[in-house]
C-alpha cells in the first residue's frame, strides 16, 4: 500500500484503531469483552462504539447466549464490521498458477477462482498487463463495484514497503515494481507480501498462543517458505522483505530447484520436486503447465500409503529433509513456536517417521526441548487469506481516523 | 549363444581358431603379417589359409602396398573373411528405444534402424513378442535371409552364460530369460551382454594397448554403465554378470535415480538425468517417450557452451560427479586404463573442468598416476558393434571346426 | 543481573539515562556533540552534565582541539564517567580455560588473567565453588575492593533472564543456574550471555552502522557462535538465549563434533578442530587439556600459508563450510549486516577463496547481494568487553536514578 | 621374493609341486586322500611321496583314526612337512606398530612379538635399517638360525613384483624399494603384500568356498583395505599391486583421514577414526604413539555396550560407512563372496543395525541378493599368516624342484 501517507493518529483515533483491530483479529465481540480485551472501561467502549455504529462502520447483531442450562440466557449483542464498507481482492501468484479471492469488509469471502496460465515466461509489462487484466476481468466477473484495495501474495523475496519482487523462483524477470505498476494500471493501492509470510500472518491471526514469542512457520506446497514473527509481527529482513529459507542448500549435490541451484530444501519437498521425482520413478505423466494439481499430488500420496516402495522413499526423503530443515531453523532462531503449514502437510503421516528421526539428529535435545512443533493442515486459500486481512487493516486505519468536519 | 554344445578342438582346429580371432581383431592381413601375429611358419600360414580358402571361408582380395616412394611396390595379397558366411543382427534394448542392425559374416555394416515405442511396461511376454516381432520385421525389411545369429545388447545385470536380464531399470520385469525366449520365437541362437560390457568390448577390440593390464570403460549415455577388462576378457561378477556401476550411490540425499534409488552416479551423467534438471530449469519441453534424443542433448549443450549459467552449472555437477566415480575406479580397483565412452562424451568440454579438480581431490596422486584416462567418442551404435563382434566371434568357432569328412 | 528490581524511571532519571547511554556508547564527548547525538538543546545539556559532575558521576577532561593547521584550536573540555565508581569484572567460560578482565567505571581496563584448568568433567557445584574462587582469587590479587557485578560469558545456550546456562558443549552439566550459584558465593549481581551475543555486543557498540538493520555476528574461535541483532538490540529465542548456530548440521557424516553430533559448523571452524586434524596430518603433539592456545594455532596457519597442500586442503574444507554456513544466514535472515569475527579470522586469508566459492554457490545472487559481509579481527577479549559493556550499563541505570533526598 | 629365476618345471616337478600345495592348503593328508584331491592314481601318489619322504621334504605322523563307535579303527598315516626344513618370518609394518612372527616349515609357529616403536616420521634408509634391526633381534632372541625368507606384509599400495610401497598412509617416503633394501640388509629373499591382501590370502586358503567365484574381503582394524581374490588368486591392479579401497571418499566433507583427504572409509571405520572421536566426546586420554591398543578399543566398545549415546552414535556412524562401502563393492564388481574381517570386527555387533541399513538403501535388491556375506573375526595375527603361508609355498617351489644328481 505505498501510496498511504502517513499522518499521527490522534488519541482518540489510536482508541478507535485499537478497537478495531481487535475485532478484526477476535471476530465479532460484545462490548463487555472488547472492554476485557482492550482494558477499556464500559464506559470509554459504549462511547466509542457508539460513534462507529453511527458512522456505519460497525453494525450489530443480537445472537443467542451460548451459556447452556435450564435458564435461558439473555440475547447478547455483538458489534462487528458492516460489510459494506467496500471490499478487497486478494491474489496469489504461484508458478503459472493465480488465486482470487474477493472479501468484503466484514471479511466474508464473496467469491474466489483459480486460473493457471504461462506467466513464468512473461516479460515485467506483459506480466503486469496480464495480472491487471485478470484482476480486472476477476472484479467484472463477480460484480465487485466497489473494491478498496488489492493485497498480492508472491513467491520471492518481496521488498514489501517499495511493492517490489526483487526476486522469484516463479517468475521470469527481477526487481519487479508489482504494487507500482499493478496501483497504475488498476488505480487502486496494492498492498504486497511474501506468500510464506502472508500464511504465516493468516495462521498467527487465528491463534494468539502463535502470537507470543517467536514463531516460524514453515510452509509446504508449491514451493517452501518460511513467514517468522516476533511477538505477532513478521521479522523483516533486508530492503523489507522475509527470508529464502525453502532455497537454504541442505545437500551439495542434492537434486536440481528450480532456483538453478541444487539441494535446496524446496528441491526434495515442494510439490513439483515430489511429482518430478514420481515420474521417475512410474512414468505417470507429465503435469500440465509443468505443475501439478492437488489431484496429482494426492494421487501420488495414496499409491505411497497403499505401499509403494519407491514412492515410500520419496517420503521419507523429504520427511527427512524437513526433520533438517527444522533442526536449522531451531538451531539458528530458536523459537517458541515452529508451525509446519500449507498443502504438502497432505502427506505428515508419511513424512512424519523421517522428519521426527532427523530432527532428532541434527539438534540438541536441550535445544529442541524449547520449541513447540505444531502441524496446521492447511490449503493454498490461506496465502490469499493472509493478504486480505492485511488489506483490510490498512483499510481500518483509515476507518479510525475522523473525518474532518 | 545358450545352445551350442562345447565339443573341445583339435590341434588343428585351434590353429585355425587362432588364425581366424586374429583376422576379426585386426582386419584384413597378408599372410605374413599373419605369421607375424601368430608365431607360426610361412609354410603353416600358407597350409592352413590355402584350405580356408578353399572352403569359402576366407577370400583375398589385392590391394596396392602403401609402402611411398618411386618404386612402387608389388600389389600385395589380403586375406579376410568371406561375406557370404551368413550374417548377425545386434539389436540394443534401451529405454523405450531399440536399435537393430545388420551385418554381414566380413563385418561390413548392411543395415541399421532406430526404434522408438513403449517397453518399459510391458510384461514379459508380451516384451518378448515385441522383441522378436521388431527383429523379424527389421530382417524382412532389409531383405536378410541368412542371420546365423543375434546379439542383443541390455541395460541391466545380464547373467551372460544363461541370457537372462536379472535386473533392469529399463524393462518393468525381473530374471527375464530374453536369450531362450527370443530364440525360441526366432529359432536363432541369441547372445547377450550388458550394453556397458559391449561397448567395452567393441572399443577394446579396436585399439590392442587396451587389451593388456586392467581396462575400465565407464560408459556415459543413456544410462551410465561400466564395462571392465582383465587382459581384454570380460571381467564377470557373480551370475556371470558385469556391473552395475551407474547405480553406485555417489550422495545420500542426490536427485532421484530410474533405478529407484537417490543420487547414482547415473542420476547426475545420464542423458535423461542432464535432460530432466534442464527442464527445471528453461522450462524446454518434455521429451517423447520420457528420453531424450541426440537432438534434444546437443541443444542443451550447445546452449551451456554459449554460456547459460544455470545449464553450465549441470555440467559442473556432472563432471565431478564423473571425476567422483573414476576416482572410485582408481582406488577400488587401480587400473591401467580408464576409458571414457559413450554418447555422453560428447560434453567432454563441458564436463572436464569439475572432472579433473573432484578426481584430483578424491585420489591419492601415487595412484591417480598409475591409470591412463582416455575419452573415446563413442555414439550408441558400438553398443550393437560390441555384441555384432561376440556374435561373429561364435559363428567363427563353427568356421574353424572341420568338416567330418 | 536477576535481582535488580525494575522502578520505572522519571522523566528526568530517563533523560539522565540517555545521556549516560550515549557517553557509554560513543566515548568522551563534549556538551555539544552531546547535544547533537541526543537532539537536546544546550541548555538541557548544561543543567543535566552539571548536577552530573557535581555528583561525581562525570569528570571533565580538557583536550586540545583535535583541528590541524597553522591557528590551534581552543582546548576542548570533554565529559566523561568517573572512573572512581566502582568496578565490574567480566569472565568468559570457555573449555578448560577461563578468561578474566577487571575494568573501572571509566572503561578502562585495570587488569586480566588467562587461566587453564579442567572445567569440563566438573559438577555443578563444584564448577561454582571452581568459578567464584578463581574470580575472588583475581578481585584480590588485583587488589579490586570496589567491584560492583559481574559479567559471565558463557558457551552455550544461556537463559539471560533467569542466568541459566540450559546447555553447553564445554561444561558437563546441564541447567546450571550460574548466575544465582556465583551471585550467591560472592554477594555481587551476575549478569549472563552467550558468548558470541557477548562479541556481537561488543562489535556493534564499537560501529554505529552495526546497529542500524539487522547484523548477524558470526564468531569463529573456540568454538562457532552467532549473535545476532535487530536494531542493535540481541535478538532472544525461547528462554530468553540465543543461538546454538555452531550446531548447526551442514554436512550428514562430516566430523565428530564435541557437542555429540556430526557434521555441525563448528567441527570444521573451531579451533579445536582445525588442531585435531593438522595433528592428524602430521603429528604434531596433542595440546594441554585438549584446547590448543593461539600459538599452536598460528603455528598450523603459518605452516599453512608456507605451502602445506594437507593443511591447506584443511583451510579449504574450513573456508567452503564458512561460506555454507553465511549462505544459510542470508536465505534464512537476510541480515543487513554479517560479521566475521573472533580468533579464527587470523586465517581469513585462507578461508577466503573457498568461502566466497562457496558462498556463491549457496546463495541466490540477488539476495546474496542485500547483505554486507565485514571481516573484524577480533581477540577473545572482545568476549569478555560485551559482558563488561553490558554490567556497566546496568550499573548506569542505578547511576540514572536520582538519590531520594 | 625378488631374485627367485623362473626355470620352467618338469611334468614330475609340476606333479610334486601340486602335491606340496594341496598339503600346505589342507593340511596333513593321508595318501588316499591326497589322491582323492589331485585326482592322482594310489600308485601315482605312492611313489611321489615315497621319494619326498626319502628327500626329508615329508614326515609320516600316526594318528588314531577319528572314526567313533565301538570297533576302533585301524591308526592311520598322515604325510606333512617335515619342521626342519628352514623357517620364515612374517613381519607386518603398521602405524608405529610391528607384529613378527617365526614359522617353521611345517607352518607351526615358534614365536611372536609386538613391537611399538615411532617409524612414520623415519627416512627410507632409516626406516630399512630400523626393520632390519628389529627382525634380526627377533630372529636372534628366538634362537632361529634357518630363516630362508622374509614375508613382509605393508600397508598401502605394494608392488608386489618388484617389492616396492608405492605409497603408504603410515609411512613418511613414497616409491621405497622395501624388498631390495631389507633383502640387502638380511642376506635373504623377501616377499611383500598389502596387509589386507595378505589377509584375504589366510582368510581364503581356510576356507575352500572362498577360492572359488570372486570374493572381496574388507579388512577393518588399524585401517581399512580390500583384499579381492579371483578364483582364490589375488587380483593385481596397476604396477601389481592390490587396492587403496579403504580411501575412497564416502562423504565429501566427512572427516580428516590420515591420507591427507577427507571423509574416507577409514576416516569413519579405523581403529585410529573411532578413537579419535571418543576422545572427542568423552575426552579419554590420548592413544601411545597416536595409535590405540587393543584394550582402548575394547574400552570403547564396552562402554557403547553399556549404552553411552555419543559412543553408539559413533558405531551407528560407521556401520553406515560400512554399509556403503560394501554396497559400492556389490554394485562396482558383484562379488559372489564379500568377507568381513579383520579387528574391527569385534564391534559387528554395534555396527550391523546401520550398516544392514545402509547396505539395503544403496544396492538393487536383485544385486544385493547375489553376493554371500561373511563376518569373519580375525585379529591382526593373520596378516602375517597371509604373508607367512605366500612365503612358505614360493619355499615349497624349491622343494619340488628335483636336485641335479
């Protein structure tokens, strides 16, 4: 979102950004809790969100009280985002694959499609042309009128303050300027993010154990990443972006990434590693576009569980690359939280054996001792997920400010 | 040649056997050179040629003598193998690939094809049946009605005494007996070697240094394969079979091998092993039938030597990979000869900067010196030279047997 | 320092703090450069410096203006702490070997001792009682009757908060509350770190540019450690420690390392493991209580830089894990900034070629390009000043405070 | 036995000669059953040992026929060698280590001594006269006044023809003419092997299914060499001599090896790897002489045993190496036979979990299944059997030849 300026918030607007906030992260809440939350008095929280009612930015709505029990429980009123407060598109640009999601303000999803088409040969303005196009064609489709902003989740190393990839395994050209030139074509500000850092935000909204200490979620699928918080904030590296972990060179010598180096942990767990390698070994065939659906990919995870051998190799192979993988990250970061997330935890009951071994062998015991391992089944729709609540924060910041009168 | 009885020789059979392994091994002779070769009198030479000439085996033929000079020298008289003897097919099964050829009892090639289909998933019989089919489509087609006998040349442990392929990573089935089942359906007796051995054989045969001490010809191509010889014989490892060198395992954790394996020596030098990283790299297009041709090879080194770095970097691995596995040869076996062959040599360029830095870093120099490295360019086609030779080699043990009068 | 309760300071006492923060960092300063570093007027800077002075926490030294040419410049009076406010010891616990310093309120360096006994097979207790003698033993013979606190150093994984050594390669036991342990034998404040964050301390309070962005302080001696800072402050991982990066496992099957493991970083670039492989090479005599001191290893880096192709080849493998290792803490950090620091780069000039090679093969360019590598050569010393640097500070804290009246 | 002529034998010599060396191989014969192993008629058998018993070449023993039951079988004749024929020393040159032995002609051995002493830091001439000295002290403490030859078994690459250490890891000069030089010294012939060679030679004669087929013998202990015997001979590789198979490098990066490399089989597996290491983990003393005794090995293992993780962890190590290194021998020369021996044999126990899975995870289940493995516990007394048994049967040579009357 580049093109925001930034004013101080006054007092009473970091009042109202705390509040909404909040309820962005917990979800609908009564006032008595958003008081607990926020340590606010009753008082100071019936005025503040009388003012948001009145302006249309929350609305509220009377749902039942869960407490159980012979006496019915008075209906409890619950204040959240109206949804009509102008929505978001959310997008993810995989390897000649695309994910939309539109959301609205309330942050309910109105309708999302998955397109896969050659963008890895693509010059910058043909790339840039074809995204604008199918955002556009993405917004038309669905009646979308009223679109506020676009959040772009990206594989590469994504300079997130200039909206910059200034590098990707997925995409042909380097030093991208993605939120300047899809902001002009589009003529809406564009908010961007590495796609392991968008699933690990979308996965620590969710769970505020994830948000204490240091957490680093490994994600698995099209390709690895790694999105590492600090106390709920993601780490920013250099020039703004994460981190490279998936192109970490585990093995000299190890198979071919498609980085153009070798051995990297990507080359043994991504899903195009894995389906390379299983064609191979039974000579299925070749996936379209050079990538592989979930289909492919829980074809070959069945015909390893019905006891493939070779296909059980597989497995343990990258099961053991993960157990290393994790081993480096607890001996370098050492943090309170490690999450193995994405679409390749498809297969963490065939991994599980291998990567349990490995870590076991690469890390002290005192050391592993103090890391939480968590596995979060998770599909490719939290990348997009990750962007659009970061979209609609920034769009919050304006909520809170008062207009001037 | 599973069915033909060992009857011993006669003292004088053996003369003739003698005389007749010298012609094939050195080509057309004077009687001379003849005695020269075998250390037998003028008046023997002449007794024993005389009959050969005789029964048709052998014919003369004149030629000028090189010697240079003013005087011209008398026309001098070679004698060598008549071509009307009957003739031998070699054929080479690779992966989804045959090749067939033809050629007459004085060695002269008569015919050649080159056969691309589905084999790798055929069961056995019905791989049998495609085998001869092709062979007597092949003989047919070109016209051959007096084939004495096949060689056929196999990827694979190849028990070479009983013609059975113990194992391939080419053929979907295991102890296959290809020499009875093909000489059955062709009524023809079948010889058999492992391709690596026959492409060792056939390079041997053609340059006599090779022939003497310890001669190791790692094959580079299709597949990886090593053919060794003690004193120009064949070494043979249990079951009468030769190596499966290429499926030594250079790096735990390296690229996945046909074999079912992780990170063979093949999975980094074979065609398909070099094709398949190429493609993650530049995207180029599946090969048909999952192997590339010689097209498709030369393109990807032709755009390595202009300089694409990510391919020169296969290259890089490959070779020390290459330099790896020799330097195995050298301190496992210490032999006076390394022979490097097959289609694969036509990198060499390519591949030797890395080739020479890991051979020097893996061997001790006091005995890296004692082996003499040659590279050989060497296309597929003496892999069926080297089983066309064996074969002719058998036939001529019936020439030299005498006729019960 | 675990018993220093925490008063939230005045607005005063915090403006006192930042002043007495900027002198520790920056030296000696004038009122105007004073001034100038923390944006106060000079009148503030006036009133704050003399009740300062007047307390006898600041001294006032005049220098001469430091500007060249024919006119002198007028004598400058400069500002800076007493030296008369007492003392701090730091102490770095390494294997077999313990490094002390005594330094006054001024900084200033008032005397150290080296000391070589057997650490490792010691229990906890007694490694205490060893640990607070020897530290009694020095205040004494150094005739320091003002110490204030001690600063401990330690390999291993250190919980600062707590000053729990939780795990060490150099000491037998595990969980060790030194901090509490030593702090009670001597009635003094312990303050604990990890060694390398000690260093990377030290470093980075020397060189501003250090401590803006992230700097990943790569420390090569003893043993292999990492400290690693985001905007000048120590990061921390669970347990408030740091990081066991030496541990790290590059190489499946590589070396024995003393931490029980294969293969770490360190079982290459640590001095004990450079010494335990020239012994091998050629039998150079084995170093008292299994450390070797710095003339044995310049003894390997002379012989080395004379020629020596087995050592050499040593500082080749040493210098390609160096590169490794860098590798890694670019993909998974992207830090601004990486130090190579501590004894081990007195052969920086042998590491180099192969850590570059390496390093440029590990890294994706663009990314690799985003971090500045910086060599200091830095002495143990270094160790021992961060944990001194840090208990200063502390102590500055209390110095902030204004007295009750 | 360098100066030896090679005067061709008569037929009766050549008789006598088969019939001294199925005796040396089995053991004393009674007549019948010499004739049953030569295929030699009563008569035949009768008159040649008739006249080697007249030569004194032969005794005759009695002993009670081994047949039980209640009829006592008739005495029985047995023909051996007669003791007073000369006798020969069996010398082996380790690491600063020298085993001798004194054999006499009937191979009883007479005495044996252990001797320490620094030799890999010795000259050539120094090293010769330093041997030259030490056998003939042996052979004058032992009252042996009918040396007839000298067996010397070496480690390192032998040229067995002109008794030469082309390279040795354990000695300080290349290319030493050790067979000329001590020949000189002691007046007498001197035969020479590489140890494990000499080993797989007394392993081999024991035990008749090992002579037939290929069998490859892995001697484990002071360091790591191959033995492999073709049809029971010994396989020469270049300049005649065996293999350095003990120093292919398994792991790029592995551990220092002594031969100056790096992650060589030995550098996991030798007495000196394993000791090395523990010293590491638990900080043992150091070895005499660098080299560790039988009893600090034991030690080692005892206390792996008694499950101590790091040991264990060691031996998993090197079962892992030697699972590889045996599948590299299947895959490269698919022996029939594979032996294990030598003294790091004594750990089998410890070794075999990881190298049974290292064994299966490298070689083609087809492969793997075609070679016999063998453990066979043997100390490092039969090296000099090896040589001692070659020294006595080119002594036997001399015995069959018939004197000129």
């Amino acid at each position: 979102m580049t093109a925001m300026p930034l004013i101080p918030l006054s007092p009473r607007e970091t009042a109202r950004r705390r509040l909404l906030d909040a309820l962005r992260r917990e979800g609908p809440m009564a006032r008595v809790e958003i008081g607990q939350h926020l340590g606010m008095s009753p008082a100071s929280v019936s005025e503040l969100t009388a003012s948001l009612l009145d302006e249309g930015i929350l609305v509220a709505e009377e749902t039942a009280d869960q407490a159980s029990g012979l006496i019915r429980g008075r209906p409890k009123t619950r204040l959240y985002f109206a949804e009509t407060l102008g929505s978001v598109i959310g997008v993810w640009t995989g390897f000649n694959r695309i994910e939309l999601r539109l959301v609205d303000s309330a942050g309910r999803n109105r309708a999302s499609r998955h397109i896969e088409r050659p963008l890895r040969n693509l010059g910058a303005n043909e790339l840039m042309d074809v995204l604008a196009e199918t955002i556009t064609a993405f917004a038309q489709g669905t009646g979308a009128h009223d679109v506020k902003a676009i959040g772009l989740a990206c594989q590469g190393y994504v300079d997130t303050r200039d909206g910059i990839v200034a590098w990707s395994p997925v995409l042909g050209t380097r030093d991208l300027p993605l939120a300047s030139g899809l902001g002009e074509r589009l003529g809406l500000p564009v908010l961007m993010e590495n796609d392991a850092s968008a699933m690990a935000f979308a996965i620590t909204q969710r769970n505020s154990d994830l948000r204490s200490g240091r957490t680093a979620c490994l994600m698995v699928g099209d390709g690895v990443g790694l999105g590492f918080l600090i106390q709920g904030e993601l780490y920013r590296g250099a020039r703004f972006g994460g981190s490279e972990f998936g192109h970490v060179r585990l093995r000299r010598g190890g198979p071919q990434c498609r980085c153009g180096g070798r051995g990297c942990i990507e080359a043994y767990l991504a899903d195009y590693a894995l389906h390379r390698d299983a064609q191979l070994i039974d000579h299925r065939p070749a996936p379209t576009l050079l990538l592989p659906g979930e289909d492919a990919m829980e074809s070959i995870v069945e015909q390893a569980r019905a006891g493939d051998p070779a296909l059980l190799n597989l497995f343990q192979a990258a099961g053991e690359v993960l157990g290393d993988a994790v081993g480096i990250l607890i001996q370098t970061l050492e943090p309170d939280h490690i999450v193995l997330c994405g679409p390749g935890t498809r297969a963490m009951d065939l991994l599980r054996p291998s990567f349990e071994a490995a870590l076991e062998s690469q890390t002290i015991p005192e050391l592993r001792a103090l890391a939480a391992i968590h596995v979060v089944e998770s599909s490719m729709d939290l990348l997009t997920e990750g962007v659009v609540i970061q979209a609609l924060r920034e769009l919050d910041l304006d909520l809170a400010r008062l207009k001037a009168a």
